[in-house]
C-alpha cells in the first residue's frame, strides 16, 4: 500500500515536470510568434478569434476527468501567462527602454549636457509676463551660473477666463533673454503649428502634463530638431508616460527629457501628489533624464525646497521650479512661486545638498 502510494506521488512529479516542460515550450513558440510580429508591424494583443479556436480544440479533445469550464480555465490562464510574456519583449524592444540602450542619453544644449550624471536645474518664472519680469529672473538665474530658463507663452489653463500667456510674443521675449544673457530657454508648446514656428525662438520645447497624451503633437515633436522636455501627465501611470516619450523618440527624436510632476489622487495636503518613485523607476527602465518639477507638484512654497531634496537624493538629473520678481501679481501659479531672495536661499540650500551628495 505504502509502496503503491509513494509510486503514484513519484509518478505525478514526473508528470508535474512534463507539464513545466510543456507550457515553457508554449512560451518559447509564443515569443518567436511575438518576435515575426514585432517584424511584420501586427499588433501583438488579445486575439478572442483565435483564442476561442484554441479553446474549442482543447474541449473538443478533452476525455475528462476534468470538466470542460475547469480545462478552459486553466488554458485561459496558460495564455495569459503568454500574453503577458510577449508585452514583456516589447517593453524590452521599445526604443526609450534601457533594455534596449544601458547607456544614458546625454543631450548637448548650447554645452549644458543634460543626463551625463551632472545636475542641470531649470528655472522661471510660470508665465512670460513682459521683458523686464522675465530679464529680472534671467539675472538671477545667470548669477547663479546657471543656464537653463523656463517661461511660459502658451498657457494651457484650467479655465478658459485665467490668462492664456502671450503666444508668440513671449516667445519673442525669450529669444532676446536667450541672446542676451546666453541662456538656454524652455516653453510649452501646445500645437503642432505652433511648433514649427516655436524651434526659431526657444531651445527647448516643453509638452506639458495636459498633453502628454496628444498623440499627434508627440508625434510632431519628433520630428523637430530641438529636445522635448516631456511633462508626466496627471493621471498618467508609468507606463503610459514611457509610450508617450516612445512616441517622440519613434518619430525621429531622441532628445527627451522626463519630468515629473505630480499625480493626481485623493490628498489634498498639496496640489498634486509627487511620485517620488516614479524617479528611479524611470531610471532604471528607459535612458532617458529625469527631472523633478517642485513647485506643480507640490502647489507649495514651503514644500519646495523638501522635494527637491528628496528629488536630488533620489536621482534626478535636476529640479524644475518657478521663479517670479513679484509672485503675488502673476498672472498665474501665483501661491507657488518664488520671489528671488527666497529663490536665493532654495538654491543656496539647494548646492549644498548637491555638494553633499558628489
Ligand atoms: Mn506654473
């Protein structure tokens, strides 16, 4: 009895090793399948029509003992199991993987070379108001030896009433800032058209967190010859924002720069929540630099010099955070901004850490 117990137990070993043999001989044909469809450009998702043949074929052969709802069962998650494999070798094929390139992309901007393991910070104020506010901060900027300024032109706003920013003219505006403090200057674009009118004046384009999904504007942006400073949309997952930087770097550009800033969830203690941890995993998982965007993250100025702390700590190639002469009259992010003395100190404590931190 003993005897034909442990004989029986040996057998289902034996079998248990025969199955793992097979179902692992299924995932190698689902990837070559996977590796002919990457190839021939087919879409590599759930396929019911041919799901359902697989099954049909499975009950029809099926003498039991197992019942033909447990059989579908199974099965159903044995190619799951394939499914999942096969959007694993195409996260590995995506052009931003680090999979697909273990060295960091460097981008070279008028000499500032952003992704090199050096800090770059971009400051500025949220909104080009007129020359002398944005020269004000430029100065400040340049005193600090720093390079890069950020101003917006296109404003995106919540509601269609609060100030749209000055198109082209603060465009215009920071082209002769760029010139004349030798600066390299960042602004959201919003459009394909104004795109190509944008490369004259600004070196580097901003899409910001309300279009990390316009398919179409990615795809225009990768095929200028100007990095993108690419903002992680607000309900964006991970993964959804390393396709929306595949869309650019597809497209013919590979200069992309990641930047998060907060996501929206259920705390209301600051404007968004900033996923600190989106960081490294943005890191480990494309080449691409990563920025940390302080002051809409976190919608509060004494939260600001915090996060980008813990930004710097954490890895990030620099911070991004908004600087105004006078923040209780701009004409927007007004409760966030800061005015220079307080941006003195924040970058004062700011290179300390980074000191620190070499
Ligand atoms: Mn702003």
């Amino acid at each position: 009895m003993t005897n034909q117990f442990e004989q029986l137990r040996n057998q289902l070993d034996e079998v248990n090793l025969e199955i793992l043999e097979l179902i692992n001989k299924r995932a190698s044909l689902v990837q070559e399948i996977g590796q002919i469809k990457t190839k021939q450009s087919i879409r590599k998702e759930f396929d019911p029509v041919r799901e359902r043949e697989m099954l049909d074929l499975i009950t029809a052969k099926n003498t039991g003992p197992f019942e033909n709802s447990t059989i579908v069962h199974i099965f159903k998650e044995i190619f799951k199991a394939g499914l999942e494999l096969q959007e694993e070798d195409h996260q590995k094929a995506l052009l931003v993987s680090r999979k697909r390139q273990p060295e960091n992309t460097v981008i070279d901007i008028k000499g500032v070379k952003i992704g090199n393991g050096n800090i770059n910070h971009v400051f500025g104020p949220c909104a080009v108001e007129s020359y002398d506010q944005v020269a004000q901060v430029a100065e400040s900027i340049k005193g600090k030896g720093l390079k890069l300024l950020r101003g917006g032109a296109f404003k995106p706003r919540t509601s269609p009433y609060d100030f749209q920013g000055l198109g082209l003219e603060g465009l215009q505006i920071l082209k002769r800032i760029a010139d004349e403090y030798d600066l390299v200057t960042i602004s959201e674009i919003v459009t394909p058209t104004d795109l190509e009118k944008a490369v004259e004046y600004i070196d580097v384009i901003q899409i910001g967190a309300r279009n990390m999904q316009n398919f179409e504007l990615l795809k225009a942006a990768g095929q200028i010859d100007k990095p993108v400073l690419l903002k992680r949309g607000l309900s964006a997952t991970i993964s959804e924002y390393i396709n929306a930087a595949e869309y650019i770097v597809s497209s013919g550009n590979g200069n992309v720069i990641l930047c998060e800033r907060g996501i929206r969830t259920y705390e209301k203690a600051t404007r968004n929540t900033l996923d600190i941890s989106a960081v490294p995993i943005l890191k480990q998982e494309t080449h691409l630099p990563v920025m940390v965007d302080v002051t809409h993250s976190t919608g509060r100025r004494d939260l600001l010099l915090p996060t980008a702390r813990a930004a710097l700590a954490i890895g990030a190639d620099g911070i991004m955070a908004e600087v105004h002469p006078d923040p209780a009259v701009a004409l927007s992010d007004s409760a966030q901004q800061m005015d220079i003395p307080t941006f003195d100190r924040f970058y004062e404590e700011l290179t300390d850490l980074e000191n620190r931190l070499k």
